[in-house]
C-alpha cells in the first residue's frame, strides 16, 4: 500500500522542482520566445506588399480529363514558374504598367491547372499596378513563351482579378505565432537543462570537498 503513494510523492516533487527551475530562469524562458516574436514582428511589418491573381490554363493536347503529373501537358506547365519570372514576362508587364523593368518581380506557383501569380514590391500602388498589368499579358504571354508557334493556342482563363494589395504573405501572422510559441517551449527546456547542469555541478563539487575533508 505504500508504492503508490510513494510514487505519487515523486512525481509531486519532480513536478516542483520542475516548477522551482522555470521561476528561477525565467528570463530564460521569457527571452526566447520574445525575441523570436519581436524579429518576426519586425520581419512582417517590413515585408514587400503583394498583390496576385490566379488563372486557369488549357495547354494544347490537355483532354481537360484529370490525369497524374506526369502527363505531358501539365509537366510543360510546370515551366510558367521560370516563364513569369523571366526577363521577357517583366519587359511585357513593365511596358504594360509603365514601370522600369527593374521595379518588376513576379512569382508564380501551380496546382494543377491554376496558376497563381504574385507581384511583390515595396510600395502598395507599385504592386497593384504590377498585378493588374500581368494579369492583362498573362494569356498572350503563355502562347507566346509556352505554345509552339503553328500549334493550337492555349485556353488561358482569369479565375480571380488581382485584389488590393497586402504586406506579407496571407499566413505570415500564423506562422510568427506558431514560431513564438515553439521559442517559449525552447525556452522552458534550456531552462530546465541550465537548472539540471548547474545542480550536477554543485552536486559534484560537494562531493569533492566531503572527500578531501575526510582525507
């Protein structure tokens, strides 16, 4: 009858000293997720605006039958990441916004046959522009840059109009909070190793100085 309560005991002290460790390096666990939430903070409110729209594509030879990646069609279509980000995609949006092609920087991503296109700049009005002058070449450009010349055109589609522009990405908010909370429980284990270091320390040291009184 007396293992249970001699276990319950244990866990109760191993409990407190858990608890005694955490308040006595509390700047520990405090400092880690602090200064993880104040860099992102930072981060996010100093990132680019971006503004995007997102398209559907209809490659020539594509039976609109959903198939693997593998097919050919949709594996050409994996090429309108390094298309829109090319020279010749910014020099068609530059001239289409009127803005010096150095100011241009776009990115695009898939799924499947929609296409998402995102333009990035550090001024609001300059990323609106950007997006609304690349949805405008978009489907001229995938014929021009993606379909062979003779070929039939591809069937390319505005699904969502480039929307006002917005700073950051749509889950940066999310991921700092995520981010801060794993800095607090990193902060509460080096916490907890700081605490059972030096106590092994001083465990040895008293250890030391009993045997070399007793010598």
């Amino acid at each position: 009858m007396s293992a249970p309560a001699s276990q319950s005991d244990s866990t109760n002290y191993e409990l407190r000293d858990t608890v005694i460790a955490l308040r006595r390096y509390w700047w520990l666990v405090v400092l880690a997720p602090v200064l993880v939430g104040v860099a992102l903070t930072v981060r996010n409110l100093r990132a680019d605006y971006q503004a995007s729209f997102s398209a559907s594509v209809l490659l020539p030879g594509d039976t609109e039958i959903p198939g693997s990646a593998e097919r050919p069609e949709l594996m050409i279509l994996d090429d309108i990441g390094p298309v829109v980000g090319s020279a010749a995609f910014a020099q068609l949006v530059a001239t289409e916004a009127d803005l010096p092609m150095a100011n241009v920087h776009l990115t695009a991503s898939r799924y499947s046959r929609v296409v998402t296109v995102t333009a990035k700049s550090g001024d609001k009005q300059q990323a609106e522009a950007m997006a609304v002058a690349a949805a405008a070449v978009f489907p001229a450009a995938v014929n021009t840059f993606m379909v062979a010349e003779g070929a039939p055109k591809a069937t390319v589609m505005i699904l969502d109009a480039p929307a006002a522009a917005q700073r950051g990405d749509a889950n940066q908010w999310t991921i700092a909070l995520i981010a801060t909370a794993v800095a607090l429980a990193i902060g509460c284990f080096l916490a907890l190793v700081l605490d059972a270091l030096l106590t092994t320390m001083r465990q040895t040291d008293g250890s030391g100085s009993r045997e070399t009184s007793i010598h």
